[in-house]
C-alpha cells in the first residue's frame, strides 16, 4: 500500500512479504541516506528522485493484484509527483494491511440506491463501477448512487454483498433504511447501546467475552502510538476512532457488571 503526506511518501509492506526483503536489499545497496526510526519503520532518503520513482513503481505494481484497472492510476501519478520527499517503508503485520471500510445502503426513492462509504478508497469505488456496470449512475465524495430498477440488479446487490474482500479492501454492510421500521420500539438509550456494539463489529446479545475480544483487537489496532510520525490528520482520525472504541466498550462492560 502506498500513501502520500505532506512529509514523505509512505510504502507499507508485510514483514514476512518476499517483495520487503527485496526492497531492504535494494535501499541499502542505492540510498546512501537510510535509516530507521524503529524495528518496523525506514527512512530513505538522499535526494535522487530517480531511485525513489523506480521503488515507487516497483512497489506499486508489485503489491498490486494484476487484474486491477492499473490503466486508470492517478494514485501513482499522485505519489511520483511528491517522489521529492522522503520515502518511509513500513513493515507490518499482514492483517494490518487490510483496510476495514463500511458502506450504509439506502433506498432514494423507489428507483435509486445510495452506497456510502465511511471513507473513500479508489480501489473499493472502481470494483463498485465494475460489478453493476450498466447500473452505475456517478459518485459524489463517499456517495455512489446506483439505478436499481433495472434487470438482475438485485441479483448484483447480493453478489456484492457475498464479496466482503476485495484486494486488501474489507467491506462490511449496514442496510438502516431496509429495516428502518426494526427497532422502532427501542427507547434511544438502547439504539445506543445497539451502536455501541455495532462500533466493536459485534452484534447486540454477543457473549460479553467474545466482545472483549474484538475490543481489545480494535483497541490495539487504533491505539495512538500505531501512527506516531503518520500525518495529522491520520493521527488525528484514528485516535477519534480510538476514543469511539473505548466509550463503547465502557458502556457495555458497564450494563455487564450492573444490569
């Protein structure tokens, strides 16, 4: 996965990627500037911006599957324009480099449908296009609108939703219009509680151990001091993602223990 910051360009690899091995190879042998700032993070820099886009190609199309649109890629484009940064190679778990992405359905109307996206991700949005194909209307930011009057579209809704892992992209689903009716006898301290297992990917009435378990994985997966030296508003998004996560879990270890 590459990434770019207004302070470097980042590569994120998998400790125990073949390609990783070849890329340290390589830094050490081309980059007279390398150096790390832990165990899992490496500074490269010397100012030859040749070496730094042919690592960035390499990485790219190295860590990208090869039936991607790798036509349509203005995210490279975008990271060999700041190649005059630094680069930073992070080395990390291989589960840590699936993005984790939620797409709410809606119904707009009886014709059109809304897929949104918690956050945009080009690779999530080009798969969307290509799976409803003569269905796709446009997209808007997060926001893809769909035509859903058409033939076999609902058949292409269920296959989409099968498909939870796309590429290092997962995809989990929320359909609050389908059942807006659902809960409608709730009292609005318990759709919050809802939610609050909803935040730790569980589902209300789960095994309170079981939920400890998830909080405890997204807790250390959001954890501030994963993203020391990331850009500031990555820092700033995971801790609030963070501090979601622990409010959460706080309520609910809280009606465990006393209801």
């Amino acid at each position: 996965m590459i990434s770019c910051s207004d302070k470097y360009v980042q590569i994120k690899l998998a400790q125990d990627s073949k390609i990783l091995s070849k890329v340290l190879s390589y830094a050490e042998k081309h980059f007279s500037r390398n150096y790390r700032l832990s165990s899992s993070i490496l500074i490269l820099d010397d100012g030859e911006i040749v070496k730094k886009n042919y690592l960035i190609n390499w990485c790219y199309y190295a860590t990208n599957n090869q039936d991607l649109d790798l036509q349509n890629n203005e995210e490279l484009e975008y990271v060999l324009a700041h190649s005059y940064l630094p680069i930073r190679i992070k080395m990390v778990k291989s589960t840590d480099l699936l993005e984790r992405i939620k797409v709410n359905i809606q119904m707009l109307g009886n014709t059109r449908i809304i897929l949104t996206l918690s956050k945009r991700n080009r690779v999530a949005e080009r798969y969307i296009r290509a799976i409803f194909g003569e269905h796709y209307i446009g997209i808007s930011q997060n926001e893809i609108y769909l035509q859903s009057d058409g033939e076999c579209f609902w058949e292409t809704v269920m296959s989409f939703i099968g498909n939870r892992v796309i590429h290092n992209i997962v995809l989990s689903f929320e359909y609050s219009d389908f059942n807006a009716d659902e809960f409608s006898f709730l009292t609005a301290e318990e759709k919050a509680l809802r939610q609050c297992y909803s935040i730790l990917d569980s589902q209300f009435g789960d095994d309170f151990e079981l939920v400890k378990k998830r909080y405890l994985k997204l807790a250390k997966e959001y954890h501030p001091d994963n993203f020391y030296g990331e850009s500031e508003n990555d820092i700033l998004n995971n801790t609030a993602r963070f501090h979601q996560i622990t409010e959460a879990y706080k309520k609910i270890k809280y009606l465990e223990k006393h209801v």
